[in-house]
C-alpha cells in the first residue's frame, strides 16, 4: 500500500522479555485465556499474531518507504498460490525463532505441537501455484515494489484421501479455525459487473467507445496476507479477493412473502465465484463460473491497481511509467480488454492511446506446452457474461489482423492460424493470442520451453514479434526449501562456507565443491541425509503404517499426477524390480523405498485409476516377504507443500521423467537437486539446464531427447512393437492385466493395460528400456557410497542458479525495468 499516513511508531519491541510479555498478553487480550487454561489453537494463535505483529512494523514502514519514493510497482495477477504454512517461516524471517523454543519450554509446550495447528492455504494447484510464492518471496527479499493479487478461495485444493485405495477428495475448508496471517482491508472493495447490455456512444462516430450496463453486480472484497523479504525490512503483499453480495442482493420483496431460501438466492450466487479453486492441471474444461473467476479477479485488481497509482500520480500518460503488470499464464488475460474499456469507456482515452498504454502494462507468463491446456472460452459465453469485453476482442483482434495482413500479404492461412478468435462449429476466443498481442514481453519458464513456444505453440507470433519472446528459466526460494525444510543441512552449509550469506547468494553453494572430495565432509553429508530419512520413514510409518528402511535409497516422484509426467513409466520400473526379485530371491539387489506423492484432478479418470494401481502395488510389494526386503512402495495422501518440505531433504533420486517436450520446467527438479538428491531424467523443461550446471556425470539421463520422439511420432508409434520386443516390458504389462494387483481381477487395471498397449500418448513404452538400464546405472551408483555422496555434493554445490531470487532478477532486468527501494530500519 503506498497510503499516506503518519509515520508509524513501533509497538512491538525485539527483545526475548517483550516478545514474551507480548505473547502473554495476546493470549489474555486476543484469545481471552490464561496460560494455565489455553488449548493448543490458544497457544498457536497467540504466537502467530505475535509473530505477526512484527511484520505488520515493517509492513508499515514499506508502505511509507513506498509512498515517498512512487516507484515503479510490479503487479503479479495470479489465479493461484501455493504459500505453504507460515507460521515457521514468519518465525525465521523475524528472527525471531530462537526465542520460540525456550519460551515454550517455559511455559510447557512444545513449537511442533503448535505447528500442527498452522494451516497451509493451498490456493493453487501445483507448479504455477507454487512459482507464484517462491517469486513473491524473492521480490520481497530483493526489496522490490510488488503486490500480487489472487483469489480469497474459501475452499483450496482437495484434501486427498484414499478409500481402498483409490483417491478420495474431500474439500479444503481451510479457514475453518480463522487464519491468523491475513488482514480483511474492507475499505478496498471493489464493484464488479457481469452479463447487460451495451449501447453505443452517440459521440464516437468510430463506435469503438461504448457503455455497457451489467446485468448482475458483484462485490469484491480484499484481504492481504504478509509477505516479509529474508533479511531485509520489506514486507510486501498479496491481496486476495473474496465475492460477496452487492447491498441490494438480499430480495426482501420474497423474504416478506415468506420464500426465504429463494431471498438469498442472488447472495448465493454471488459468493459462489470464489468458493473454490478449480481443481484441474493442464485438463481445462470451459466452464462459465471458472470465466466469471477469471473476470473477478481482473477486474477487482485493475481498480485497485488505478487506485494505487492515483495516490501519487495523475494522468494516463504516466501509467504504464508507473505500473507493470505480470499475468500468470492465461488465467488473468481478461485483464487486457478490462484495461481498455476502463480507459476507453470510463476515462475517455482514445482508443489507440489506450492501446499503446495497455500494451506497454502487460507481460505474460506461459506455462505450459501442451496444446489442450491453451485456453480458449466460447464467444457465446463471453457474449453473454462479458459483452463488452467480446466487442473490444473483436476490435483489437480486427487491429492485429489489419498487422499481420500488412506483414503478411494475401497469406489468408497465417491469417486463421493467428486470429484471437478460432473459427470452426463453435467460435472461440484464444486466450494466448489475446495475452501476445497485449502484451510487451512473453515468456517461456524454461530453455528448452521457451524454444519449443517460439518454435512451435507460439510460432507465428515469434516470427512476427521476435523481440517479444524472452525466456526466464524458474526458480525456487532457498529459504523454504532449504533452509526450513532441511535445517540440518543447512547448518552444515553454513558451517563449511562461514556464514548465512549464501541464503540470499545461491552461487556461494559453489563454495562447497572443493569440499566434495573431503571424506569428513562427505561423511557428515551423509549423516544429514540418513537423518532426513530416519524422521520421514518415521512420519511415513504414522501415516501409512509401512515401515521403510532409512539406509534404502530413496526414489522419490512427487508432482501432479498426469500422463505426460509418466507415472506409469516409474510403475512399470517397480514391477520390473518386484518380477526380477520373485525370479531370483537369491541374489543381492540394492534396497530401495520408492515414494509416490501428488494428486490427480477429480475428472481425470485415467491418471485415478493409476492412483488406486500405485497403491495397489504397494499393497503386493510391501506384504510379499522376499520383495520387502529390497522394495517398499509408499504414497503418503495429499501431496502438499508442507509435504514436499519433509520429503524432499530425504531424497536421494528425483524422478524427473516426462516425455521430452512436454513439462514445460518442473521446479521440484530444482528442489529435489538443491537438497543434493540426483536425478534421473529426460531432456526436458529445466532438467537440461540442470544437467548443464551439475555435469553429466551427476545427472542419469535416459530416453529420446524432443526432435527423436517428435520423429516416432511422426513415423508411426507403435508401443506394442516395443512390448512385443523386450520381455522385461512384456512381463511387467503381463503383470498388471493378469490381475496380480487385483486380487486376480483381470478387469480393474486392464484400462491401464490398454492405454499403454493402445496410444501411449506420452510413449512410455519406447523409453522403458533406457529408463530401466538407467535406473540400473543408479542401483550400481549407489553401491559406491563416496562416489554418490560426492555427486550429491556437487548437485547442491552447482543449484545456486535455481534461486527465484536470480529468477526475479532475470524479470526486472529484460521485462519489468523495476528498481529495488530499500525500506529503513526501525
Ligand atoms: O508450471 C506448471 C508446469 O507444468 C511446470 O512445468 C512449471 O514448472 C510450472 C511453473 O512454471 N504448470 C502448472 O502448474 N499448471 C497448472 O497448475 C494449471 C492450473 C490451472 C489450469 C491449467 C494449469
């Protein structure tokens, strides 16, 4: 907030005696108890608001450093976040952390005990959810003006369950006990319209400025959660709308006559816009309140965006000066026609004025390579929902198609292939397009992702706009992931390069190579390692009841479960690993644990039925005396980033193994290689330059790079030549349809069988083979403890690139020209 207020005085102080004077008399005053009568959520609640209380002290300071210096903000719009829990990373950047323990202590309680009551909002899916946080996270540690805007979903991601093994989704009611983190800002809330009608205005000759009269009304309300930069002052924001009825919506006309549900009838359909998060990864099917969403929060944003830069600054011309918009991925593209009709209709632009300021606001994000997860909603819906927002498509459209028939002369084909609007039996609007063409700069999130969108998805805008395309490869915030999920590692770290500096400086990681060879240093690295094991085979143990051995290699795959990820491909390795241990029981074999995580969308049917196979095959290869020896299968439910935070410090493999070309990163990879496991992979999204930096000899690469399996494609794919043709692969599909995992039910599976026989989309058939070898390269690797340790060294050693706070550099230099604004100290 840039609001101008009298300069805040402190009312916190930072001494261990204030904060715990203040704890006390938060409990008293706040929750209205006493130490000796306080729950758990009593003591929880109490140490969250006071820890909170420190960040709303640097909070106002930013607000008063931002409000002198008007600087140029960054508005993230993102329809999700992924922020994980907060409570110990409030602690950790308030410094405040080594007063919980001892405090608590005194007072009998333990800070684990609390932190089971420490919510995670999982407003968000997976990885675009979780980038979002990590690059909040680095704009505020690297004192950049910032707010990002999202969605108050009241209900988040599902909470997974499984029921004989089967995903089970039960909803998210994660503000149930009130979150202590977010502050309502009431004062902010916004007005927003939907479906109407326009009429044109009778002094625009042109009929390109028009005044549309909405048919519903809608009220948006703000709150914002804190987000604190480590080692630093700034504190900036994310403000998340919540839909409520506008005043009128209460029909007291029907209440009178006694139809009382039917009174609140429109106050239901109001709050209906942001009651849940849509639950789909990449499958989007068109559905009208998920638009509504979208509208919602671009234009509840875009208000209070031009109400922010009115605080300081008048005029259009400033604008864009003033204010850079990011849009994560598509999801928020309506924000562009939102921008021209505010200046066209309300404020009286000219409509090529506000084209140049639209344009010069935007930038947008892709995340994806996978044609079907381009989104396109049907021009009847947007008439409808949105009828001024589909007359101004049509007229940027009809501009850019004037551009690209000057570029282009008579190519009527380039033409159709680049429209905004796909034509066919239902017309659609492209919301890529839409997001290229208003946009300054484009970006891919990885090398490889950004090639393939300018070589392919995005080809024609590439060529007509090479300078548009930028590639940001992503990146994940060491803070979290390292610092907080893997202390012990950490502190090793520390204590070998000298100090903490390398939190906010990734690349000192390189200070650790020269050590890789040291066999005290290796030794200790591998003390921290089984430590991690030993605590997540605990929590596995609590969970699934399956005991796992902390000196087995631990193979972890933890993301979104979705064919072209290729979950399948790793299940047919276990299979393998289980048939080759049933055929000779007397052979040594490497002990492994592999650990499934993740989700798949409640209509994705396939991906669920691959879910109740992993679990299936668990239940076989846990419960089989001679393969539990060597193999434990275990899929802890509900993958989430609190999850990620236990799993990933214990790995030692990471298994990144899509089909080259189709994951357009991956940031787990980057997790996973921080925390020194190695990974196994294919050339794709970020792996490459993964690969690059730890070396080939660190890394297992497997399978056909893009340009071989855009060749199989092409030639024919056929998986059951590759069935047919290696008997390991034979026996291991053989495995699934004879019914082995289902109690000798030959039916259960067999849509399994048949989609691996059949298509094989993401062609996990033709990589088994090199998947398997490798993986064999990896069980030998391991027999030689030195020479893993060493390569895990070096993983960590050579990941300081995959720091989001190198990402959030690599923005403000090539897209957001956005200085830093350093915030006083108290
Ligand atoms: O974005 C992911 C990509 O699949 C990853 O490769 C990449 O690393 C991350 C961050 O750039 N995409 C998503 O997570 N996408 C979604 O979650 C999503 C959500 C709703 C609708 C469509 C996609």
């Amino acid at each position: 907030m840039t609001e101008a207020r009298p300069r805040p005085r402190r009312t916190v102080g930072d001494s261990l005696e204030e904060f715990e004077r203040d704890l006390i008399s938060n409990l008293y005053y706040q929750r209205g108890t006493t130490i000796e009568s306080a729950s758990g959520p009593d003591g929880y609640h109490t140490l969250a608001v006071t820890v909170r209380d420190r960040l709303v002290d640097r909070y106002a300071r930013t607000a008063a450093a931002h409000y002198a210096a008007n600087p140029r903000f960054v508005y993230y719009l993102s329809a999700e976040y992924l922020l994980g829990r907060q409570l110990r990373q409030n602690l950790l950047y308030t410094d405040t952390e080594r007063w919980v323990r001892p405090i608590a202590e005194d007072l009998g309680v333990s800070p684990e005990a609390l932190e089971v009551y420490d919510v995670e909002p999982g407003l968000g899916n997976g990885g675009l959810g979780r980038l979002a946080a990590c690059l909040m996270d680095s704009m505020a540690t690297l004192d950049i003006p910032a707010v990002g805007y999202g969605i108050r979903y009241e209900f988040g991601i599902f909470k997974q369950t499984f029921r004989d093994g089967k995903q089970v989704e039960r909803p998210d009611d994660w503000t149930f006990y009130g979150n202590p983190w977010e502050f309502p800002a009431p004062d902010d809330r916004q007005l927003v319209g939907f479906y109407g009608t326009t009429v044109a205005d009778p002094k625009d000759p042109e009929n390109l400025r028009r005044k549309w009269t909405p048919g519903e009304t809608v009220r948006g309300e703000p709150s914002h959660m804190l987000v604190p930069g480590y080692g630093t002052q700034t504190v900036n924001i994310i403000r998340l709308w919540q839909a409520r009825a506008s005043r009128e919506s209460f029909d007291l006309a029907r209440f009178g006559v006694g139809q009382y549900v039917e009174a609140v009838d429109d106050i239901v359909r109001a709050e209906n816009i942001s009651k849940v998060l849509y639950p789909d990864d990449s499958t989007e099917p068109g559905r009208e309140l998920r638009l509504k969403q979208q509208y919602f929060l671009v234009a509840c944003s875009l208000r209070d965006i031009i109400r922010r830069y009115r605080l300081r600054n008048s005029g259009w011309e400033g604008f864009a000066d003033k204010v850079v918009i990011q849009l994560n991925d598509t999801h928020p593209v309506m924000a562009v026609t939102e921008l021209m009709r505010l200046l066209v209709d309300e404020h009286g632009l000219g409509w090529d004025e506000a084209w140049g300021i639209t344009r010069r606001t935007f930038n947008y994000t892709c995340h994806t390579l996978l044609p079907e997860a381009l989104e396109t909603w049907p021009v009847q819906l947007l008439e409808r929902l949105l009828p001024r927002h589909m007359e101004i498509v049509y007229a940027i459209n009809h501009f850019f198609l004037e551009e690209v028939r000057q570029a282009y002369p008579g190519d009527e084909d380039v033409v159709r292939r680049m429209s905004i609007i796909q034509e066919g039996d239902e017309r659609r609007v492209r919301m890529a397009h839409l997001a290229v063409v208003g946009s300054t700069a484009v970006n891919g999130v990885a090398e490889l992702h950004t090639k393939l969108l300018a070589g392919t998805t995005l080809h024609d805008f590439a060529q007509l706009w090479p300078e548009r395309f930028h590639n940001v490869t992503n990146g994940v915030t060491p803070r979290r992931f390292l610092r907080m999920a893997n202390p012990a590692l950490s502190e090793l770290i520390t204590e070998m390069l000298g100090d903490e500096g390398w939190l906010t400086d990734l690349e000192r990681l390189h200070g650790l190579g020269p050590h890789a060879d040291d066999p005290a240093f290796r030794a200790a690295w591998r003390d921290v390692k089984r430590h991690n094991k030993a605590g997540l085979a605990a929590a596995v143990e609590r969970s699934t009841g399956v005991l796992i051995d902390p000196d087995a290699l631990c193979d972890v795959m933890i993301k979104r479960f979705h064919e072209y990820k290729r979950q399948q491909l790793k299940l047919l390795h276990v299979i393998t690993m289980m048939n080759r241990i049933r055929a000779d029981p007397q052979a040594t074999y490497v002990p492994r644990t592999v650990l499934f995580g993740g989700k798949a969308a409640p209509g994705y049917h396939a991906m669920k039925l691959l879910i109740e196979l992993v679990n299936a095959v668990a239940g076989v290869v846990n419960t089989d005396p001679v393969v539990s020896r060597y193999l434990r299968v275990v899929f802890p439910a509900d993958y989430n980033v609190t999850k990620a935070q236990f799993i990933i410090p214990a790995a030692d493999l990471s298994e990144q193994i899509s089909l080259a070309g189709k994951e357009a990163s991956g940031t787990g990879n980057m997790k996973l290689a921080l925390n020194g496991a190695l990974t196994i992979g294919t050339l794709d999204g970020a792996n490459i330059e993964i690969r690059d930096r730890v070396g080939a000899d660190n890394f297992f690469l497997f399978g056909m790079d893009t340009p071989a399996a855009t060749a199989l494609r092409r030639s024919g794919y056929s998986p059951r030549s590759f069935y047919e043709a290696d008997f390991e692969l034979r026996l291991a599909v053989d495995t699934i349809a004879s019914g082995t995992f289902a109690k000798g039910d030959r039916d259960v599976f067999a849509p399994v069988v048949d989609a691996m026989l059949g298509r094989d989309e993401y062609m996990a058939l033709a990589d088994y083979r090199s998947y398997v070898d490798c993986q064999d390269t990896v069980a030998e690797a391991w027999t030689d403890p030195d020479r893993w340790t060493r390569m895990s060294i070096l993983n960590t050693a050579r990941c300081g690139f995959f720091s989001s706070d190198r990402t959030v550099r690599e923005y403000c230099e090539q897209i957001w020209k956005v200085d830093p604004v350093r915030v006083g100290e108290a």
